[in-house]
C-alpha cells in the first residue's frame, strides 16, 4: 500500500513537471534574454513576465490582450519611477496605485487579477537605481519582455486552440440544458433534477463571468455564453415555486418536449458552420411557437415567453456572420460599472486595495531608505505574503517561514562545493522547473524559491550574507503584513458575508432603476445579462461563506451570530435570488411593451415605491401599499411578476427581523480585530 502511495506521488508530481514546462521553458529564455542582453541587475523583471505568462497560458488572448501588456507595463514603470523620486512621492504613490491595479482589476469573485501588473510595480521599485539613472535601459527591458511574452502566447496559441476549449465547453452546457427540459417534460421535476438545473445554472454564470473578466473566450463566444447564462437561469428560476402537480405536467409536458428539442438543435446551429438555411428554419419555429403560445399557469407563460424571445436572439445573432460585441452605450457601460464597483468600505476591493497599498508603501519605503545590499528581499516577501483574504496570509506566513529555512540550510550546503559562476548558473536553472511545478503557497513552493534567490546571489555576494538578509528580510515582511492585516481594515467570513449581502441589496435598488430606464430608452439584453451575471456570483460566495461561517460557529465566538440564524440567512438568500430573477423578467416584459402608455403613472408610482424600500434596514416596508396599484395594471404577466415580488420582499423582510439585524449589520472594527 505505501509503494503504491509513493509510486502515485511521483506520478503526480511528474505529471505536475509536465504540466509547467511552457512556463519552465518561457522564464530560462526571458533570463537570459534579459541577463545576455541587459545584464544581471534587470533580472527582477522576469518573474512578473513569467507569471503573467502563466495566467494567461490557458486562456483565449485577443489582439487588445498584447496591446494591453504594452499599456500596462508602461503604466507599472511610469508609476515605479516616480515612487522612488524620494520618500514622500514613495508613500503617495504606493498607496494610489493599488486603486488602479487592484481595485480595477480583482474583484471578490476574482481576487487575484491584480497578481502581475502590481508584482511588477512592486518588483521595479526594489532597485532604484535602475529607475533613476537607467530608465530608459529599464524601459527597454519592459518592452523586451512584452514582446517575447507576446510571442510565447502567440505560439502557445496557434497550437492550443483556446478559443475552441471554450466553445467545446459551451455546447457542453447547452446539451445538459435540453436534457434537463426533457427530464422535465417527460417526469416533472424531483429534488435531483432540481439540484442539477441549479447546478447547470451556476456553472454557466461561472464559464459567462470567466470569459468576460479575463477574455477566456472570443467575442461571439461571450456573446453565446451570456445569453445561455440567462437561458439556463430564467429555467432554475421555473423551479424554484411552481406547481408540478399531475395536472401541469401533463399541460405542459408537450411545450417542455419541444423547447427541449429547439435547444437540442441549438446546439448545432451555433457553430460557426452550421447551415443557414437551418437555422432561420429554426428561427422561424421558435417565432411561430411564441406567436402561438397559450398557456395558463402565469410563472410558465412567463418562462416559456422569455426562453422563446432569448432564443430567437441568440438565433439572430449566431446567424450575423459580421456579429460585434454585445454593444452598450455610454450611460449603460457606466451604470454597468458601478453596479458592479462600489468605493465604500464595504467592498472588499477597497479594503484590500488598501492594505495593499500601506504594505508596499511601507515596505517601498523602507528599501528606498535603507541602502543595504538585498534589502529588496523584504519588499519581495512583503508583496507575496500579503494576500486578498487574511487567513491566506496566515497561512503563507507559517509555509514561507518553514521554506525559507530549509531553503537557506541547503543553500549553505551548496556553498560547501565551492562552485563557480558557471556551476551556480546551472544549479539556478536546474531550481527554476521545481519552483513552478510546485503549488504557491506551500512548504516546496518557498524552499525552492530561496534556494533559487539565494543561490543566484551567491554569485555576486557572500552566500552567508545572502542567507541572513533573506531571513531577515523575511521576519521585517512577516511582522508587516501580520500588523496590517490585523489592524488595518480586517476581514474574516463574517464581515466578507455582510458585505455581500449589503451589496445584493443596492444591486436590487440598482436594478429598479434599470427597469424605469427602459421605460424610455432601448436597453440592450447585454446590460441586464451583465448585472444578473454579477449578482448570481455575488450571491453563490455568499452561500458558500454561510456554509462556512456555519461549520465554524461552534468553534468561533466572532461568528457565532450568524451561525444561530442559519435558518433565516437560508431564507433571505433564497429570496435576494428569486427578488433579482423577478426584476430581470420584469425588465424584459417592459422591454417587450407590457406597459400601456396610459399605466406609465401607475407603473412608475409602484417603480419609486419598490426602488425607495431597498435599504436592508428597511427592506419590504411600505411595499404592500403596492398590490393595489398593481391589480390596476392590465398585463396579467406584468401583474404577476410584480405581485410575486412584493411576496418576496415581504418575506425577505421577516427573515431579517428574525435574524435581528445580524445577517445585514456591519461587524464592529474592535469585534474584527479580536477575532
């Protein structure tokens, strides 16, 4: 048994090896590229290049991905150069640009986006020298480095063929989705099915979100994967409460069997080479089944009406062979954009960006200050150490800590062999496939990383000298980060959950206003696909906190509130989703013209009524003043909807009392620090 252990640890870690060697291979090249052609000085440049080498490896990459590794870098330098102007400009600085690097770039759902571009920023102020009297040779290095980063993607493209993986997995999905109608049409729906489609639902909004925030997928394959994002949402939301008795099933069986068998053929007429002439044949079936649609049961009129209408869109749109990018003007760009990025301290991509911010400004500072041979360290280990989520940190502390001993006790015994430049060189390069075949964050990933710095140094400086700066380069970073995470806007899965749930709740707000816009204005598809997109990742990380902080309640007094009213989170969850589903529909029977011109007044009354009753304090209050408006509205859907919402909201409101304010209110800082 224990051979057996051993013989799949080595299999694993070879395949590991394997499984990195483009990255191997790109980081030897771009060092000696570097070092034969600039010199060893410029070296620090190579890990950033190489980890944004990585991230990218596995994903689609435009023609503006490699425009933007130009910009960006520029960006880096240009901020770097004035960091190290003197000590004030060092502080400023370091404390503004995580607002453009991190605070821009990650977001809670994608916390380390922000990685490359700020370990560079980082990485090009820990030799000053470089930047005051070498800057140009700097910004040639950068400009190398871009290049044959461009030219590694390029290739490792031609012969991956990313944009394909996405496009494979997306005719995945929408095949499990037809199966799923006709399990549906054939038996009803049970708590597998059920779970499944709620699955299917999330792993669409996860594949959508990921190609559209890191450009994992051409343009038309984003498109697709929105609009069947919302297709597979707007069929777990047909779940959620409806009547499968006998009665419906058998009504609606038929309808299920032929909106499965339109899907069905979906998945082929997508394709870039499906025939035309099919699939405006299909087209015309979807319009001619909407055009003739009969249906009773309001919930499922209303989903068949929004799953035909989409799916005609999507139709057209696979069809146009000049399709451009779901296209949004720019009043709906910025209201997308602050719907998704809020500057409070609620947020956690304020929060983080400043943490970020004080630690590099510190550890900047400190290594601009201090002319020590390899103080640089402490800005390195500084930079690594600080992660999004402060257990992270915790955790790499402790793994770093071990790993940098180790790493400088077989450094020392290196030194015993007395090798020379050329010996340390190949030793180097032998450390460098270990070092990205091991996981970050671990014992291996630290040992190998000291061994490779500090042997490297050996070259130039003592290596007795270079074990000491390294550790204690390490104990100052430590020491750093431990006090600014703790002290300086703390975070822990408590205050992580009542963020995101303060933020649903503006979002239901901002999606009111939404609605009152298309009142006036044509609002594309796109901008309500972007916002329910955002809100169902928003609201599967807080399910995914709750789970947590409900595991560790017995465990953690900090959490234990929340932990007691997991009943009541369950519910006010629940109901955010189907609050947020309800508003989309509403959205699209307004878009569809379900309001009458002369039920605008009404209409707009019940929008203010709603939009004004969103804080969470107060959330649902005031609402039930809106039933009678609503009965005096004459689309039986429209009516529906919003009936169905002010349901919800009066729910949602009672499951918050229950939980007296605990699942909403803000944890106090001295209750955050003493956690």
């Amino acid at each position: 048994m224990a051979r057996e252990k051993i013989r799949g640890w080595v299999c694993d870690r070879c395949a590991q090896l394997v499984g990195t060697l483009p990255v191997i291979a790109f980081f030897i090249a771009l060092f000696w590229i570097v070092h034969l052609g600039f010199g060893e000085q410029y070296l620090l440049a190579v890990s950033p290049f190489t980890t944004l080498f990585e991230t990218r490896l596995e994903k689609y990459n435009p023609p503006t991905q490699y425009a933007r590794f130009f910009l960006v870098s520029a960006f880096a330098l240009l901020g770097a150069r004035l960091a190290v102007t003197n000590v004030a400009l060092c502080v400023a600085v370091n404390l503004a640009m995580p607002f453009a690097l991190v605070f821009m770039r990650s977001s809670q759902l994608n916390p380390r986006r922000y990685f490359p571009y700020t370990m560079l920023f980082a990485f090009l102020q820990m030799r000053p020298a470089n930047l005051v009297s070498d800057f140009w040779t700097q910004a040639a290095v950068l400009a190398a480095c871009c290049v044959t980063l461009t030219a590694a993607l390029m290739l490792a493209g031609a012969a991956g063929s990313r944009a394909r993986e996405a496009r494979a997995r997306l005719h995945s999905c929408v095949r499990r989705l037809a199966d799923d109608l006709a399990r549906m049409a054939a038996s009803g729906i049970d708590d597998e099915l059920r779970a499944e489609l709620l699955a299917l639902r999330r792993e669409f909004a996860a594949l959508a979100y990921s190609a559209r925030e890191d450009s994992t997928a051409p343009p038309r394959t984003v498109n697709l994967l929105d609009m069947l994002a919302t297709l597979a949402q707007r069929t777990a939301y047909l779940t959620g409460n409806f009547d499968w008795s006998d009665r419906h099933r058998a009504e609606h069986a038929a309808l299920l069997a032929q909106l499965a068998q339109l899907t069905r053929e979906l998945d082929a007429a997508i394709d870039a080479t499906a025939d035309p002439t099919r699939r405006a044949a299909l087209a015309d079936r979807a319009r001619a089944l909407l055009d003739a649609l009969d249906v009773d049961e309001p919930r499922f009129r209303i989903f068949c009406r929004g799953y035909l209408n989409l799916l005609v869109l999507i139709l057209r749109t696979a069809a146009d062979p000049h399709q451009r990018v779901w296209h949004m003007s720019a009043g709906s760009a910025v209201r997308t954009a602050l719907f998704r990025k809020r500057l409070t301290l609620d947020s956690f991509e304020t929060r983080f960006s400043v943490r970020c911010g004080i630690v590099l400004a510190v550890s900047c500072s400190v290594n601009l200050l201090l002319p020590v041979d390899h103080l640089y360290w402490y800005v390195l280990h500084a930079y690594l150490l600080l992660q999004p989520f402060p257990d992270e940190s915790s955790h790499r502390m402790r793994t770093r800590m071990v790993g940098t001993a180790l790493g400088c006790v077989f450094v020392h015994l290196l030194a015993l062999l007395n090798l020379g430049w050329a010996g340390i060189m190949v030793v180097g390069m032998l450390l460098v496939a270990p070092l990205y075949a091991a996981t970050p964050g671990t014992v291996t990933s630290a040992f190998f990383a000291t061994a490779y710095a500090v042997t490297m140094a050996s070259a130039s400086i003592d290596d007795g000298y270079a074990t000491t700066m390294r550790l204690v380069s390490l104990a100052l970073a430590v020491v750093t980060v431990a006090l600014v995470n703790r002290l300086v806007l703390p975070m822990s899965d408590r205050r992580l959950f009542a963020a995101d749930v303060r933020q649903m709740f503006p979002m239901v707000a901002s999606s009111w206003d939404l609605v009152r816009t298309t009142l006036d204005e044509r609002v594309d598809t796109v901008v309500s696909s972007e916002r329910l997109l955002h809100f169902q990742m928003i609201h599967t990380q807080a399910n995914a906190l709750l789970d947590s902080i409900s595991a560790d309640g017995e465990r953690n007094a900090e959490i234990a509130e929340v932990a007691r009213y997991r009943d009541a989170a369950d519910r006010m969850l629940f109901c955010l989703w189907e609050i947020m589903c309800e508003l989309e529909q509403l959205e699209l029977l307004v878009r569809l013209g379900s309001v009458r011109e002369e039920e605008r007044p009404t209409f707009e009354k019940i929008v203010r009524l709603a939009r004004g009753n969103c804080d969470p304090e107060r959330f649902g209050t005031g609402v039930d003043a809106a039933e009678g408006l609503v009965m005096g509205l004459a689309d039986p859907d429209l009516r529906y909807v919003l009936q169905q919402y002010v349901d919800r909201a009066g729910e949602l409101r009672l499951a918050v009392d229950d939980a007296r304010g605990a699942l909403v209110r803000r944890p106090s800082y001295l209750s955050e620090v003493r956690r």
